[in-house]
C-alpha cells in the first residue's frame, strides 16, 4: 500500500503518456485528477471498500427493521424478533467498525495527496530553478502547493464515498423494486434528475470558483513580495502604498469568494429542495400503497427509512459534483505548474576543463584561471547580467505570466483569455529552449558551456548573488547544506566571511536553528552567511554578484583580504566597484555599455580611466548599512 510521503519525480511530458507512474499526466486536468487515482493504487481501493462496508450495513438496516414488525412484532413471534434484532445489531457493529477504519484510511489518502503535491511542487521548482520564475508567478506556485494540494484530497475523499454510496444505493433500489417496483423506479430516477438540474450550474460556479483562485493566488504572490522587501519598502517609506495594494486586493478576492459562495449555496440550496421533495413524495406514495392494502406495516417502515437514509447519497452526489469542480480548476492550475517543460537540453555529453580561462564572448570578458577577477560596471544590471551568462541562467527579460490574462471575463471570453494565456507561456517555452539549446558564448577551457550537461555547469560553476535566500534549519545545514565539509573546512569558510559573529549569536552553534529567510539576522549577517555557503561549496568557478553590498567597511576590509587567500589557485570572479575588495584583485576588468573597456589593476586604471575613477569614487562616497 502507497504510504506518505509517496514517490514522485520532477519530470513531467505533456506530449506523451509516461511510463513511469510517478510522472503526472498534465496533458489535461481529468487526466492528471486520473493519476492522482491511478498513483494511489491500492490504498484507493481499499478506501473505496471500507466506504462500502460502512454505508451497507445503513442500507441494510431498513429493510431488516421493516422484516421485524412484519414477522416479529406484529404476529408476536418473539424468536423471530430476536433473530431480527440480533441482525440489526451485527450490521450496526460492522457499519460503526468500517466507519472508523474508512475514516483513517481516507485521512492517510487525504495526506498522500497532499504531501504528494507538495512534493512534486518542490522538485518541479529545484528541477526548473531560475527558469520556473520566469513562466509562473510566485504566488500561483504557492497556491497550488497550499490549497491546490487540498482540493485533490478532498476529491478522492469524496470519491470513495460516492462509490460506496452509489453501491448502497443500487442494493436499496433491488430491495425497493422487489417490495414494489413503482417506488423502486422513483429511487432509481431521483439521483440522476438531481445531477441534470444542477449540472447548469456547474458551469457558472466553476468559473467564479476559477476566478477567487486565480485572486487569491495573486494576492499569496503580492504578500510573498510585501514580505521580501520589507525592509527595503520602510526605508523608501512604501509600507502604505504596497499595503493598500495588498488592501484592495484582498478585497477583490473577498468579493470573488463571496460570488463563489453564492453559487455554490445555490447548488447545495437546489440540492436539500430537491432531496426533501423527494422524501415527501415516497411517503407519499408508501401511504397511497399501505392505505390500499399494497403495503405492510413493515414495508412503509423500510419505506421511511429507505426514504431517509437516501437523503445522505444524494447529499453525497451533490458535494462530488462541487468537490469535483473545485479540483478540476485546482487541476488545471497545478497542471500548468507541473507542467512547465525543462529547456535544457538533454543529449550533451562534454566536459568544462577549469584550468582554463573563462571567457564570455558578449562582452569580451577574459577571467585567467586560479586568478582573482573583479569587474567594475557603471550599470549593475550589465554586472547581473555577466554573471548570469557566466552561470549559464537564462537572462531575466521576462515577466511571468498569470495563469489566466483576464481573470474577469466570463463564458467564450473567458476561454478566448486562457487560450492567450497558454499561446504566450508556449511563446515563452519555446524562446527559452531556443535560448538554451543554441551555442551560449561563454567558454571554459575551450569548451562552450552549451556542450556540456546542465549538471556538470552547476558543479563546475557557482553563481551567489544578491538573491540568495537562508533557508530555516540548523547552521551546518544554512553553511553546508549537502554535508560535504568537515568542521575544519566550514569553521574556515566562515571566517573567510567574517561570519564568526553567526556562530556566536546562534544558541547551539552548528546545530542552532535559523529562522526562514534568516530573519533573525540583519542584513549584513545574512549576506555573510550567504557568502560562507558558497566559499563552503568550494567550486572551481565562483562567481560573486556585490558580496559586501550590506556590510560595513570595517568588515569588508576584512573579508578582501581574506576572500583571495581563501580562494587561492581557484578562479574567482567578483561584481563590485568597492574599492576594497578592487586593492586585493589579480586582475579588474571594467565593462562600459555591457562590453570590456579596460582591465589592468586597480591603481592602472585610476591613473588612466576618467569614467572608472567616477563609478568608483561614487561607489566609495556611497553609505554602506551597518
């Protein structure tokens, strides 16, 4: 049996069907609701079973009550009465046991779901990385790992249920038809004229429930940003302006949950009318039948409470069918996440020889190798830029799309804005595999990095910039999270940091906890964490994206001159236009207009640059935070 957490993989193909039954089919949303089934296997089944074995003994129980009065109360034959009773009591033992073991077999299904959508969530976003930014929104990733993951678990709870419930109902219908097949034919038809009256309905209620998600997905991703930069917005004085953003927002999705709700009460409100109706006309009917000396006593017993015992099936139907749109629109969100195909290509098969120089020929950078390289730019995003060729990321000019454009259109409106929405994210697609599968113009050792693995890029090469996150857990794991170093090896990257002060401050040492986003440090000790990560990871090629931005000058003295005796004999390339850290270079290369003007060292350069004196001196006259 499929316990939790399950078995999932990053990789999905929306082309074709996979063989592997980890991979979800995101080709649709019923396909992929279908593999949330599917990759439940026997846990599903049994779910399914016990739900049965706990609504029979309920539909039985009418009819053995019904056959008591009949052939024990009303002849006053007590031994068949006690045959009845001690029937009654077996059902109701075996009904309340399978209750309880449906109910904690549905919740570990519930759970599997869950964490299982979790789960892929996660490895799609460590398979895609910087790419997956590029095509969803923050907050649409967020929703569909939060509430998405708990609509597919709603669903085949309901699911189950509806089985056995369906089952039950068939076995009342039998018993119906046989005690009077008229009666019988009304409990037959009733199910499925209450699933036709609504089924208008779900149309108009899927759409509002689509439209509060997509709200609410935009309102998790403006929190996310709010909380991000939150110090950045009181410094500049933005809390007001971004917080009645957030304000109005949160109001949109307040009156799009209201509209759902609406229609959904609606549907539950047709529901009850229709069920209540229903039981008014059985009785109705049974009275009509015992009145004329069709019926026994007995009989319009198991009547009445057939007639109330299949209120709860065709409650049951009616929240499937609500249940069942819900996670359809969860399906369609979450196949769009899960969805997002990889656009690096898979068949390269060469290797990066870092003893070579690094070069990038967009710009004409040429980094010699175990040398310290710092690059001095007037315009920080041509910086970025740099580095994220030199790391092989896609370039950031793209905004993400939402995954639907025009969240208030309705009917073929609102299919027209979802079919421009996917025609955009495809455009999307297919621009970044042409990206990454053309040659890329940065070499190492000879070697463009589009020849060779992904893998073999990342290992070879590391790219720490001002986006780097801490992440809550121990500070061995924020320092060395995949467990290579020895003590002696982490204790030396954070002094090369100047991070000593973490470990002091941190109750535990190594394995004190750190907040998510290292909340609990300033800004400068989170940058200099970040820093002992990377000098920890100890790669071929560093790449450094302004590592001292947030510290103040003292520390940054200290962490120049300590950065190149650290890194002694290993390639290391810096973005920064300190002066500090420009003193302690091998080599400074200054970019004008995203392309190589000069290089030399530090105190050349400010004999003979005008314009590299200027973007210095400014960056040295600029108040660096504490």
């Amino acid at each position: 049996m499929r316990d939790y957490p399950p078995l999932v993989t990053a990789w999905t193909d929306r082309s074709a069907v996979a063989s592997d039954p980890t991979v979800p089919d995101t080709r649709s949303p019923g396909r992929l609701l279908w593999w949330f089934i599917r990759n439940q296997g026997l846990l599903f089944v049994v779910c399914a079973l016990l739900s049965l074995t706990w609504v029979l003994p309920g539909a039985t129980a009418p009819w053995i009550l019904g056959r008591a009065v009949d052939e024990g109360i009303v002849p006053g034959d007590t031994a068949r009465l006690g045959v009845w009773v001690l029937a009654l009591l077996a059902v109701t033992v075996v009904g309340a046991g399978s209750g309880v073991l449906y109910h904690t077999m549905v919740v570990r299904s519930w759970l599997v779901a869950l964490y299982g959508t979790v789960s892929l969530v996660t490895h799609k976003s460590v398979q895609l990385g910087h790419v997956l930014p590029r095509r969803v929104p923050t907050g649409e990733v967020l929703s569909v790992s939060g509430s998405d993951s708990d609509q597919f678990g709603a669903f085949l709870e309901i699911v189950t249920r509806a089985i056995g419930e369906f089952i039950a109902l068939v076995v009342v219908a039998v018993i119906v038809l046989r005690i009077d097949p008229e009666l019988g034919a009304v409990i037959l038809l009733v199910a499925p004229l209450l699933v036709l009256t609504s089924a208008p309905l779900l149309r108009p209620m899927g759409n509002a429930q689509t439209r509060e998600r997509t709200r609410d997905s935009e309102l998790t991703g403006r929190a996310t940003d709010i909380v991000a930069g939150l110090r950045i917005l009181r410094g500049i004085g933005g809390e007001r302006t971004f917080g009645s953003n957030y304000a109005v927002q949160s109001q949109r999705v307040r009156h799009a949950g209201v509209r759902a709700g609406g229609w959904q009460a609606l549907v539950e409100s047709i529901g009850v009318l229709l069920s209540g109706l229903f039981v008014v006309a059985l009785m109705w009917l049974g009275v009509a039948r015992v009145r004329d000396g069709q019926l026994q006593i007995g009989e319009l017993i198991t009547f009445l409470g057939y007639a109330l015992f299949l209120l709860q099936p065709i409650r049951t139907f009616f929240f499937l069918t609500q249940k069942a749109t819900r996670a359809f629109v969860s399906a369609r969100k979450s196949a769009s996440v899960l969805g997002q195909p990889d656009p690096w290509p898979q068949d390269r098969e060469g290797r990066l020889d870092p003893s070579g120089p690094l070069v990038d020929q967009a710009s004409g950078l040429w980094v010699e190798p175990g040398e310290l390289t710092v690059v001095v730019s007037a315009d920080p995003d041509a910086s970025a830029a740099l580095a994220d060729r030199l790391g092989r990321y896609l370039p950031r000019d793209v905004d993400p799309l939402s995954m639907d454009s025009d969240e208030d259109a309705r009917g073929r409106a609102a299919t027209a804005a979802r079919r421009r929405a996917e025609e955009q994210r495809r455009t999307i697609q297919e621009r970044d595999r042409e990206q990454a599968d053309r040659a890329w113009g940065v070499t190492l050792g000879g070697v463009d990095l589009a020849d060779v693995p992904l893998e073999e890029v990342r290992r070879t090469i590391l790219v720490s910039d001002t986006a780097a996150a801490v992440f809550a857990g121990t500070l061995q794991d924020a320092v060395d999270p995949h467990g290579r170093c020895t003590r002696e090896q982490a204790e030396a990257a954070l002094r090369a940091a100047c991070a000593e002060d973490v470990y002091d401050i941190t109750p535990g040492g190594w394995q004190g906890l750190l907040d998510e986003r290292g909340r609990g440090l300033s800004g400068g000790q989170r940058q200099r964490l970040v820093l002992a990560r990377a000098l920890a990871h100890d790669p071929e090629v560093l790449v450094l994206v302004e590592p001292t931005s947030a510290v103040d000058a003292h520390t940054e003295a200290a962490i120049a001159e300590r950065l190149g005796r650290h890194r002694l004999g290993r390639t290391t390339v810096v973005m920064s236009a300190s002066p500090l850290l420009l003193h302690h270079a091998d080599r400074v290369v200054f970019l004008s207009d995203g392309a190589v003007a000069d290089r030399g060292t530090h105190d050349d350069l400010v004999a003979r640059r005008p314009d590299y004196r200027r973007v210095v001196l400014r960056a040295a006259s600029e108040e660096v935070p504490a």
